[in-house]
C-alpha cells in the first residue's frame, strides 16, 4: 500500500523525507545494531541527502549500498556513486560504502555485487526515484531485467542511456521492510497518476512505499 505525504515545495517533501530515512535507519540500528541502506542516483536526492547528513546518526552501524549503477568510467559525471559521494558518502568511512563495479560491464558487475548483496539478509531500507516510465533503481517497463531473480541483475536496452546498467531486482527490493520515494516537479504528476491507479508497473510490483512528494506531483485536492 501507497503512503503518500504530500509537501508544498519538493524542499519541504526533501526535509520530510530525511527525518523519516534517519528515524528509520535508527529504529534499524536499535534493532539489529546494524542497518543496510540501498540509495538511487538521479538529481531528485541530492538535497535530502546533505539535508540527511546533518543527522546525528550512528554513521559506523550504517552500511551503503546502490540501487542501481549506469555502466560508466569510473569517475564519470553521470554515475549515480559521483552524486552520492558529493551530497553523503564523501563523509562517511569507505568501509560502509559498497559502490557498483558497473565500468567492468554489466554481467560482471552484477556477479561481483551479487556476493556483497547476498552475505546479508536484505537491504533494511531502500531510498528510491521513480522515472516517468514508472520505472525505478534500473528496472523499466517489459525489460527482460524484471524476471531474473538474482539478488543483483545487469540491465540491457535501457530506454535511457547508458544501454547497460546494474541493478538491485525486483526480488532484492520486495524483501526490503521499508521502501522510500522522493518525487517533485509537474513532470511525475502523469506518472504518479498512473501508479495510483494501480497500473502494472514496476514500481507498482515491490509493495508498501512511503512516498514523499510536492504538490506539483500530487495536488492536495487529489488525496
């Protein structure tokens, strides 16, 4: 089931979002004395995640992990690790962060994460976009990546480019307890209409989300 908290300004929604992220990476760590957290790219999360930096989190009981990699160069603008090194990982210690091979091609990628992937139970909480397509992590609409269920899939044809990538499955984020999406602007209003409706979509196909989004995305008089 969707939750949907609804902001005025994708600022606000972003604040929101990393006071939930780090009330849940605590409520974990109390726990299991250990959280998992799988992050995505894209532009949406750079300011929930320096606003999530501010946190006074046990940042050692805290590992990271990506939900998807484009298969790039290492160090090349448009890796999803580049944005998160320079909004959150560039303060953490490189020993929590599990960064995607995706320069070494996408089968071999995916085989070496597969192993990081695999020696724990599950990510705890994943923090995730959500493309116009529906799509999320690298997962897109009829995509032959939607039936493998490794822990870790490589990703051909994506619709975006680059063509290859690396993803966590379906299956890795079906058993994820809690699910996160940050969404703003008027071009996810088509989209998220789509998605509350209930269409097929891969979004639509992991489970509970809380989801975090403006009013530009879902007008308050839709709710």
């Amino acid at each position: 089931m969707h939750k949907w908290n609804v902001f005025k300004e994708f600022d606000d929604a972003s604040k929101a979002a990393a006071n939930f992220l780090a009330n849940k990476i605590q409520e974990v760590i109390q726990t299991k004395g250990i959280c998992h957290v799988a992050l995505s790219g894209g532009k949406s999360p750079a300011r929930c995640l320096n606003y999530l930096s501010e946190k006074p989190l046990e940042w050692d009981m805290v590992h990271w992990y990506l939900a998807d990699e484009r298969c790039y160069p290492q160090g090349h603008a448009d890796r999803n690790d580049r944005m998160l090194k320079e909004n959150l990982w560039s303060l953490i210690s490189p020993a929590n962060i599990h960064v995607m091979p995706a320069e070494l091609g996408a089968e071999q990628a995916a085989e070496i994460y597969r192993k990081v992937i695999n020696k724990i139970e599950h990510i705890d909480i994943a923090f995730l976009g959500v493309g116009e397509d529906g799509h999320t992590a690298s997962l897109f609409p009829g995509n032959a990546a939607l039936l493998d269920m490794h822990s870790v899939v490589p990703v051909y044809d994506s619709p975006k480019p680059p063509s290859n990538r690396v993803s966590l499955s379906i299956d890795s984020l079906k058993k994820t307890p809690c699910r996160i999406v940050l969404a703003g602007g008027e071009g996810k209003t088509s989209i998220v209409s789509r998605i509350k409706a209930g269409e097929s979509l891969p979004i639509n196909s992991l489970g509970d989300i809380d989801w975090f989004v403006d009013e530009a995305v879902v007008p308050t008089n839709s709710l």
